[in-house]
C-alpha cells in the first residue's frame, strides 16, 4: 500500500489513525523503515504525544516501536525467510568484513596481467596503508554492486566479463577494468560455502522464497512501515513487493507534486538531450508533450527534483493501487493525501506552486505583488565568515522569539552541509551565554561524530599519531584535560593549573628528549624537552633556588626550578609518569604486529592511559574495546593473518568510532543544528540554512577511476549532487513559517563578492522572475529579501536603529553609553598608603588601572604565541626583561663588591641553563650582544657618576595629601641619590630606548616611573636632577621648584582621585604625540590649530597600516574610548594632558652621555 502525500503531518496523521484502527498483537513490535534518526525521533514524539480532539495528536504513548535502516531490515528478512542456517547472522559480503578479505586477497593476484594498475598503485607500501585504502574503496564499490548492480555481479561469478544494461545487453568489460571481475570471483571462491550469501544471490533466492510460500514465517512481521525515504534501491523495493504477500507494506511517500511529473526534466536536461548531431526519426513518434515538459513545469521541481522524480517512477511501476484503495475509502482514509501549504505569504506561495506543477508564466499570473517588508517569509543573509553566519543567525533567531510568542526553540532547525566545520562557531556564538541570559536559547548539535563529542576518543586520536607528532607541551595538556587520562594518573584539576604555571616556567616546549628529537631534525639537544624540564622541576624540589639569584644552585648544567616546593611537589611524580608512558607507547605503537596482538596491545593502551571517571567515560571506554574487538574479530572471519602496521590499524579503528547510527540524538526540545542529510524532511515552523556557498554546495564527491557505475547510470542510483538537489528541495517544502538562507558572500580580506550556491541562485531568479515588488515593480524581489551584513559585530550600522540591521549582542555597545545614565561610582578610598609604584601604574594607563583595581576586570591574559616552540631569537619583550635582570644582576654585584662580570657571566649562563635562550651558535651570539649592550650602559651610567661623585642617603616619602573627598597617605623611598656641591641628582639605569629614532626627543611614555620618582625627590624640600641612562641616550629630568614639584604631585593625586571613580580619557602614547603637535587645552570647540594636532594623535591612537595603535595594544583602552573620537571629543583629554603629561614633556632633555657636571 503506497500512500502519496506532500506534508509528513498528514502521512504520519494517517499512520497513527491505520495503527489505532487495526493495532498489532500486544507484543508485537511495529517496524518503521527510516534512513535518519531525525525521521524517527519526530514519529515517535508524534506518536507520544497527547490525543486532541482535532484528530491531530499523537495517542499519548510511543512503545512496542522498533525503527531500522532499509539494508539491516532487508537482512532481517533474508534470514527469516531462508532460515538462520542458510543465511549468517552478520553477512560475510558485509563492508567492514569484506576490506580485510581484500586486504588478503589483493597481494595473491598482483602477478596477473589485468591486476597491473592495481601492483603499480601498491608499489613502496611498506605499512600497508595504500593496500588497505584500495581495499577500502574496492569493498565499498562492490557492496554498492552488490544493491544496484546484482546483475553484474551474477553475470561475474559464472564466468562472464560482461556489464549489462537495463534491456540485459551486454557489453564486454574494458581490459583495464576486468580485474574487478576476476577479484569477485577469487573473492566468492574464498568464502568457500558463503559464497551464496551475497545480497545479490540471497535477493533472488528469497524473492522466489516469498513467491513460493504458502504461509508466513513465524519470524516475519505482520507489518512494515516505510516512512519518510526519498529513495529507495530497486533491489529493496522488490523484496517489499515480495513480502506483501504474506505481511502488509505500508509506504508513506512524501511527494512534493500531486500530479503526475514522473516525466519532468530541466532546462539544462532537455538542451543536452536535443544537442546531439542526429535528430530523431520522423516516424518515430515522441512522449507526449516531451519537448514542452521542462517549460510546462516548475523550474524548480524539475531542476532539484531527479532523485524523487526516480522513485516515484520506480514506484508506479510496482504499485497496484486498485488492490488496497477501497480499504482506504472503508476505513475512512486516502491513499492521495495531498492539501494547500495556504496563501498568506511568499514561502506558502512558491510551497504551493510547486504542488500545483504551476510553471513559470502561471506564476506569475496568479499571484499579487509581493510587499517584502510585510512578507518576512523568505529571507537571504549575506556574511564575510562561517562565524559571522552563526553571530547573525544568532540575532535574527532572537528577533524571531522576540516577535512570536508562540514560537519556541524547538520549532526550529538549523542545518550545514558540514556540522563539523560548523560545531565550533556554533558553540563560541550560542554557547558563550549563561543559561540566567534572557539572549539564551537551548540548542543542541546533532550528527557530530564520537571523535568531536567525546574527549576519550579525541585522546585516543592522540595517542595514536605519537610517531608524527613532536609532542608539545600543549598538546600533553590537552591530554590532561580530559578527565579520564587525569583520573589514570591521579591529577586534579587544580594540580593542572599548578603543572601548566611549573611547565612554562620550566620552559618545556616539544619533544621528550634528545633522542625523541632526532625524529625531526639532526642532533642531539635536550634543551626544552620534557626530559630537560622535568629535571629543573626535581632538582628544584631536591635543592631549592636562591631568591638572590647570587648562589649557583645548578647541577650537571640543569638549572633547579624554585617554585617546585611543598606538597605540590608531588604533582611532578604522576607528570613523570605520563612522560615515562608516552615513551614507552612512541616505541612500542611503531612495531607492527597481528590483529590479535593488536588487540591486547589496544587493551594495555587503553588501561595505560585512561580510568573512568563518569558513567559517560566508562560507556566511551567500553565502545573502544568493542570496536577494537571488532576489528580483530573481522580479521579473524576473513583470514587476515599479516602483521599489520599503526597506520592501517588506527585508520581502521578510528573509523569506527565514528560510524553513524540511530540513536544519535535529534529534535532534544531545543533549537537543533544538524547536518543536511538525505530523507530529514522533518517539518519546522522555521528552517535555518548555513553555508551555502559556491562550491560548497551540492558537494562533489568525484567517483572512483574504477567506479563501473559512473559510467553506466540507472534510475535509482544514488547521487551525491543530485542528493544535494533533493534534500534543498525538502528543507525548502519542511519550512512552514520561514525560511532563512545565508552564506559566505564577501572575501574577508578585500569585501570583494563571492556567489553563493547555485541552488540558492536558482531560487533567488525563480523569485526574480515568478513575483514582482509592490514598491518597485522594475527591482528584483531578491534585492528586497536580502541582507548583506557589515564584516564586524560590532558595526556602529547594528547600533544606529534604522535600516535592517539589528543586534542584541549589547555588550558592543559603548561601554560609557550604558554607564553614563546610572549613578557614579564614588572615589576609592584606600585602606593603606598608596606607593610611588601604583600612582606610576596609574598615570601609564589610567583606564586599564580603573577596571583592574576598582572593578577587578583583568583584561591582559599571558598568552605565548610560541609556547609549542623553543626560542630561535629574541623579540624586543624578552630582550628587554633580560637586560633588566642583567642590569640588576650588574648593580648587586657591584653592592655587594662582587666581580661584576662574573655576576654577568652566571646571570647569562643561568638564562641557558633555563631554556631561555636558543642553542647552539644562536645562544653564543645572543650572550656576546647582550653583554655588549650592558656593558655601554654602565660606560655612561659610571660617567654620570663620576659627575655625581657622592651617595647621599634615600628619601623616605610618608606624607598625607588633604584631597577633595579625602585624605591619602603616600609612603615609599626614593634611592639611587648622588650629590656635587650643594645639588643633587638621582641616577638611573633603564634597560629601554628613550628617545626617538632623531635622539632628538625624549620617548616620554618610557620615563613615567621616573617622574614619579623625580617629583617625589622633592616632598623633602629639596630640589632635584634626575639622570636616566638608556640604551640610546641620556636623559635629563630638570630640578623643578620644590613649590611646583608638590603641585604636580598633588595633582596627579587629585587625577588618581577621579580615575577611581571612571576611567580617565588619557592615553599616554597619544597625549604626548598631541602636546608635542602643538595640542592645547580645548575650552569649547578646537580652532584650526588644533585639527593638526588632532590628526596626528590620531594616527598613534587608532590601528594603520603598519601599527595596531595604542588602543589595539591595550583592550582596556579599547572597552573604555574605542577610538580617538571618543578619547578626545569632550575636551577632558586635552586638560589632562595639559596637567598630567605636559610637565614631563618640558622637564625632560636628551642631553651628552659624557662629562655632563651639574649647571
């Protein structure tokens, strides 16, 4: 019984009636035939689901309901027919079986002339890899031959090397392919007594089984359902014709077309038919219509519609429905259940057409101008990224929860040509929100394979490509961070975060040790291996370190990591351990071995390295040893006896963790995001497509050089593109409300266009053509349902509240924009004194200071972009924190009267032994320019000295400043004090460079510590000079008038005041730029002198061509004033640099490095 009907709900409301009326035993199962789990979840919450008194609902229990595949089905019934003992439980021509036979088989027959390019193919196959890829792909052709071409096969086995066509002629096999029909027939010899099993002999045997029986087996169901499957093998459809003899079929065909269209073709068909150079016969009459079919009807339907059209011909040809339908019309049923998808909008209509078969020219007639801004039906979004896709998609989604209150998440559905690539995007755009946001919609991602989803399996993953990988130090802490393997070695989650600080610290960054190393390039160095690492760690336990940094604590060149102390020294022991196991599995996983050994060696693998730590782990763990039973269990069956290398067993393995299956979770009650898979025609109140990008879609899946089929097409076969075709078509007919395109329409780089697929071009001019605009009649309807969107979420355009882009992603708007109209914090009062230190902290970046120290919001993360990867040179960061350690190392050894360039020398060979420097040559060149460096600064840095001849004892600052909502006390020291005659100076030492490119301007942004320190050397009543010495010049802080000095401090402190209270419109790189431009305070608008000043702080402020700016470096600045504009167009910028910046910039000098005596 087939039953044709355009919209799932009424075939599965007929089903649920057909099972009410005439309902099976009780303890019969009902068996479903699905091709998705996505079919199958939706009957079943159907079925679940509470009567109605429309007759609609479900009748409110789903048990006793057994959903299978077609092909494991049609075996089932293989075996019930022919008897268990004619038929295996598992077939012996099973694909999984069937590599290892190959793998076999393949090597025995390379001596024959036909087998030629298979021996050339196989040449240098040392692992075996390329003889199991081949077998791979030859069982997977020949398990396709088995379904579709079963006349071939038969043809085959009784000697003959032939291929028929549809009319049974044959046609010799090409003497390059006729190793395929030796290699079946060595491979039916092989199975000895299963050589009869195949799907191709058991389909003849059991349909003339079924044609001879009188009663029905015991083990065949009294009824089978098939739902929801756009196609279906012959092969299977005639068993199910068989078996309506003895059981009843119930086939539910979702037909997108109440008419007839077995004979609808497309355009670009129809041309290719008539651009042959022979014409048809005369006398030949034609179809009817033929030669008008492709125009006759609807564009659409006839250019995505191949793979339905084909079944619902193959279909015809088998039905008889005069048999069943007074049935129907007795139990008050159908057997056409087709009705209108409704009128009231735009998708409806092109819905509607399609049913009708309307053509072009009647749809145009038929329907009213379109109101596109009334008509939300349909709309296409264009976007620069996969991540833009789902941010908008996100927002849109929200807009439409927004303005229908009886939608919910999980009236929607969103699909992708690859979830895979998807998963990730989808998760750092709907998975960043707290479930308490009220933007927080619960969705779920179907169709991920195991490899994604559980993280034992991505260990394993792991664990199996050690031989290539060099074993970074990231890649062992994402081993540790799964739970299971932490579990194994006895590590928590903090003792984690404890070993990745000793890690970096220790300096490990790839390879265990010199040996390990040698893998990838020629040598032997230990340097920043876990081997060397691991030592520092022990030693470091073993002999502490010296906070002085003067004692040399190293032993045989390793220098101890301090910081391993305590109980959390014992977290070394099980890291020793994992290291220790990785060793010895990167050794042992290299030998190849048999199956069976294989199987153990897994088992030990597994053991080693993971303990269950949830019901989740043990159910992941215990699917790995059932796949990797599998694998021996098949290499047993198939008399796979060769030693097998890692590559073909981990390829194997691997595989089949990711096998797809039933019970993947679909339709959870939330919004779904799953892949666009064959026969998910499940219906959505609004339908999400992703990706569709030129290329991308239909996807493209080149057959097989050896693939017979490609060459010789048949209706039924199955397609990759025309698959593709057939599922937009049923996601286009699912969607009941809307429907919602993107794809990748601008290059990220130069916003250049980039077309989108040319399904979704085919759909965009069939609207162009079909309806016209209520606006504007001359505009295309394409223009109007589409969005293009900005490169940024961020774009002021979703911010501006007119046009049509919107976002709900608030935390983009201006930070100060949300503040300004709710209370002000109230300054800080601090509980202790203030030092020199956090007052310098401040003036260097006083948004930054503000959100850490009054808000507690740390921006700055750590990140080393070269963690994986030991040192080859330094950047100017690390060059300037070794001169500093080095600068100091110089100043306690000459404190403490010590040999300064020992000191030097041990601070530098400490630095190697660390794994800071790089090795080898690198490391000597480094050392020399280092020490060269630090050696002119203390040639000039003794100059000033020698000038400044006297120490002189430190000032100890501890004063309280009466301010206007408080008092602060100011406690700190000032050192380093020189004096000559009756002056004094403080002396300096900076490891930066203090001066522009000209050394002609002092870089006042490098001095800001030093000021501080200057002003302060004034609170005692004393003037004073300040000479800092840097690595290109000198520079000179002029003695101010003690007077002046307190008023400069004090208004600093006055500023620190209020940057408690808000972030403070100063940028310390950018002020100066604009002081030094000619900048002056702007009292009400900025005169044409200041626009100069204005363009040139800009350029420092905002990112160019060459420069991240000042607000790119500091993400502080960027949440505070994210461009210049807002920095300075209130005019409070430009007053404190004028208070704040301009007395440094007038005070400081580059002055001569030598001889410079007080004036």
């Amino acid at each position: 019984m087939v039953v044709h009907g355009n919209k799932p709900e009424s075939l599965r409301q007929l089903l649920i009636s057909w099972y009410q009326q005439y309902p099976l035993a009780p303890l019969e199962n009902e068996i479903i035939l699905v091709q998705s789990n996505g079919i199958a979840q939706w009957l079943k919450l159907s079925l679940a689901s509470s009567a109605s008194t429309d007759g609609l609902g479900g009748i409110g229990v789903a048990a006793a309901i057994d959903a299978k595949l077609p092909s494991s089905f049609v075996w089932q019934i293989y075996r019930a027919v022919l008897g268990e003992a004619a038929v295996p439980e598992e077939s012996a021509f099973d694909k999984r079986l069937m590599v290892w036979r190959l793998m076999r088989l393949i090597p025995t027959l390379t001596h024959l002339p036909e087998f030629a390019p298979l021996a050339r193919f196989l040449a240098h196959d040392d692992e075996l890899i390329k003889r199991y890829q081949l077998a791979e792909k030859i069982a997977d052709l020949f398990d396709q031959y088995q379904v579709y071409r079963a006349d071939w096969m038969h043809a085959w086995a009784t000697g003959r090397d032939v291929l028929l066509n549809t009319q049974l002629m044959e046609t010799p096999l090409q003497a390059e392919q006729r190793w395929q029909a030796i290699l079946w027939r060595q491979l039916l010899a092989d199975m000895g007594e299963l050589q009869t099993t195949s799907r191709a002999a058991l389909h003849v045997r059991c349909t003339e089984a079924l044609s001879s029986l009188s009663s029905r087996p015991a083990k065949l169901p009294r009824r089978i359902t098939v739902f929801g499957l756009s196609s279906l093998p012959k092969q299977t459809l005639e068993i199910l014709v068989a078996l309506s003899r003895h059981a009843q079929i119930f086939l539910c065909v979702q037909n997108p077309c109440e008419h007839y269209w077995a004979d609808v073709i497309s355009a670009r068909d129809y041309s290719r038919q008539h651009a042959g150079r022979h014409a048809r016969k005369h006398t030949v009459a034609p179809l009817q219509a033929a030669d008008s079919m492709h125009i006759a009807s609807h564009p659409l339907l006839a250019a995505w519609g191949k793979l339905g059209r084909d079944y619902v011909a193959l279909l015809d040809e088998l039905d008889q429905p005069q048999q069943y339908r007074d049935l129907f019309l007795q139990s008050g049923h159908k057997i056409d259940l087709f009705e209108s998808h409704g009128t009231s909008c735009l998708l409806n209509q092109l819905q509607e057409d399609i049913r009708q078969l309307r053509n072009i020219t009647e749809t145009r007639e038929h329907w009213a101008a379109l109101d596109a801004s009334a008509d939300t039906s349909i709309r296409f979004h264009i976007a620069h990224s996969p991540q833009r896709e789902v941010e908008i998609l996100h927002d849109q989604l929200l807009d439409a929860l927004n303005h229908d209150e009886t939608l919910r998440p999980r009236d929607m559905i969103v699909m992708v040509p690859d979830i895979q690539r998807y998963a990730p995007h989808i998760q750092a755009v709907f998975g960043q929100l707290d479930i308490s946001d009220d933007r927080y919609i619960p969705f779920s991602i179907s169709d991920l394979g195991n490899g994604q989803l559980a993280p034992v399996f991505r260990a394993l993953n792991y664990l199996l490509n050690l031989q290539e990988s060099r074993l970074t130090a990231a890649d062992v802490l994402d081993l540790l961070d799964v739970p299971a393997v932490r579990t194994r070695f006895g590590i928590t989650e903090d003792g984690l975060a404890i070993l990745e600080r000793w890690i970096d610290q220790s300096r490990i960054r790839w390879g265990l040790n010199s040996k390990h190393r040698q893998y990838f390039f020629n040598g032997e160095l230990a340097q920043n291996s876990w081997s060397h690492g691991l030592k520092r760690m022990l030693l470091g336990y073993a002999v502490g370190a010296d906070p002085t940094d003067r004692e040399d604590r190293s032993w045989h060149d390793i220098e101890p990591q301090g910081e391993v102390a305590g109980l959390d020294a014992a977290l070394v022991g099980p890291l020793f351990m994992l290291i220790e196991t990785l060793e010895h599995w990167l050794v042992e996983l290299a030998q190849p071995t048999t199956a069976e050994a294989w199987q153990e060696r897994g088992q030990r693998l597994i053991h080693d390295f993971f303990q269950s730590s949830s019901s989740t782990d043990t159910a992941h763990l215990l699917e790995l040893q059932t796949s990797l039973n599998r694998l021996t269990q098949s290499c047993k069956t198939a008399g796979m006896q060769e030693t097998l290398s890692l590559a073909v067993v981990k390829t194997h393995w691997l595989a089949q963790l990711d096998q797809p299956s039933l019970s993947q979770r679909f339709m959870a009650g939330r919004l779904t995001f799953a892949t666009l898979m064959p026969m998910r025609a499940v219906p959505f109140r609004m339908v999400c497509i992703l990706g569709m990008n030129d290329g991308d879609y239909p996807r493209s899946r080149p057959p097989l050089d050896f693939d017979l089929m490609a060459t010789d097409p048949r209706v039924g076969d199955r397609s990759r593109r025309e698959d593709d075709r057939y599922m937009f078509l049923e996601a286009l007919l699912s969607a009941r409300d809307r429907l919602y395109i993107s794809w990748v329409g601008f290059n990220v780089n130069d916003n250049s266009e980039i077309p989108p697929s040319v399904l979704v071009s085919q759909l965009r001019d069939h609207l162009d053509n079909g309806w016209r605009r209520l606006d504007d009649a001359k505009m295309k309807v394409s223009q109007a349902l589409t969005t293009a969107h900005p490169l940024h979420p961020f774009s002021l355009a979703y911010f501006s509240g007119s046009g049509p882009l919107f976002s709900y992603a608030k935390e983009w708007l201006h930070p100060l924009n949300s503040t300004e109209s709710g209370p002000p914090l109230t300054p800080l009062r601090p509980e202790a004194a203030i030092s020199l230190h956090a007052l310098a902290r401040f003036l260097s970046n006083p948004s930054q200071y503000f959100y850490e120290q009054r808000l507690g919001v740390y921006l700055n993360r750590q990140d080393d972009p070269d963690e994986d990867h030991e040192p080859f040179t330094l950047d100017a960061l690390t060059r300037w924190g070794f001169l500093n350690t080095l600068i100091a190392t110089r100043l306690d050894a000459r404190a403490m009267q010590a040999n300064e360039a020992d000191a030097m020398a041990s601070s530098l060979q400490r630095l190697e032994r660390s794994g800071d420097l790089p090795f080898g040559t690198a490391s000597s060149l480094i050392k020399q320019e280092l020490t060269a460096l630090v050696d002119a600064l203390f040639e000039r840095y003794d100059q000033q000295l020698q000038a400044w001849p006297t120490k002189t004892e430190d000032v100890v600052i501890d004063q309280v400043f009466l301010l206007e909502h408080m008092s602060v006390r100011v406690e700190d020291r000032v050192s380093s004090l020189y004096h000559h005659a009756d002056a004094r100076c403080r002396i300096s030492i900076s490891a930066s460079k203090l001066a522009d490119q000209a050394r002609k301007q002092a870089r006042c942004h490098a001095l800001v510590r030093d000021w501080l320190l200057h002003l302060a050397g004034h609170l005692d009543g004393t003037p004073i000079t300040t000479m800092i010495v840097g690595q290109d010049v000198t520079i000179q802080l002029a003695a101010l008038d003690v007077a002046t000095a307190r008023q400069y401090f004090h208004t600093l402190l006055d500023a620190w005041q209020k940057g408690s209270a808000k972030p403070l419109p100063l940028a310390i790189k950018t002020g100066f730029k604009w002081l030094e431009s000619g900048g002056q305070v702007i009292r009400d608008q900025p005169d044409p002198s200041q626009i100069d000043a204005a363009i040139r702080g800009r350029k420092i402020y905002e990112p160019g061509f060459d420069s991240p700016g000042e607000v790119g470096l500091s993400p502080y600045l960027k949440l505070a004033y994210p461009d210049f504009e807002a920095l300075w167009s209130k005019g409070d910028f430009s007053l404190l640099c004028d208070e704040l910046l301009q007395p440094l910039l007038q005070s400081a000098s580059v002055i001569a490095t030598t001889n410079n005596k007080p004036s």
